[in-house]
C-alpha cells in the first residue's frame, strides 16, 4: 500500500474536522456547539491549505 503524501494527508485532515465540527454542532448542548464551529472552521483551513498543496506539487511535476 502507498504512503499518502501531505496533501492526501491534510485532505482528510479536514474531511475528519469537519464531521466532527457538524457533529458537535448538531448536539445542541451549549459548550458542544462553539466547540463543532471551531472544528470545521480549522477542517475548512486545513482543506484550503491541502488544495494549496496539491497544486504546488502539480506544478512542481510538470
């Protein structure tokens, strides 16, 4: 099996966060709710940065 590289990495990095963030969110207990914004709000970083990554690395192979 292939090792992920940093992109795929962060991908699902992000794919976690943010299904734990709507998780969170969903709950409705008061504390859980900021918590679950804070957590899709670092996937959605962490997703921007992959998709940064990924075209870096494209350009890098061409």
């Amino acid at each position: 099996m292939k090792a992920l590289d940093n992109w795929q990495k962060r991908f699902l990095g992000a794919i976690i966060f943010i299904a734990l963030g709507v998780a969170f969110s969903i709950t409705r207990i008061d504390s859980s709710n900021s918590l679950g914004i804070v957590f899709m709000s670092i996937g959605g970083l962490l997703l921007i940065s992959g998709i940064h990554l990924k075209r870096k690395t494209d350009q890098e192979n061409r």
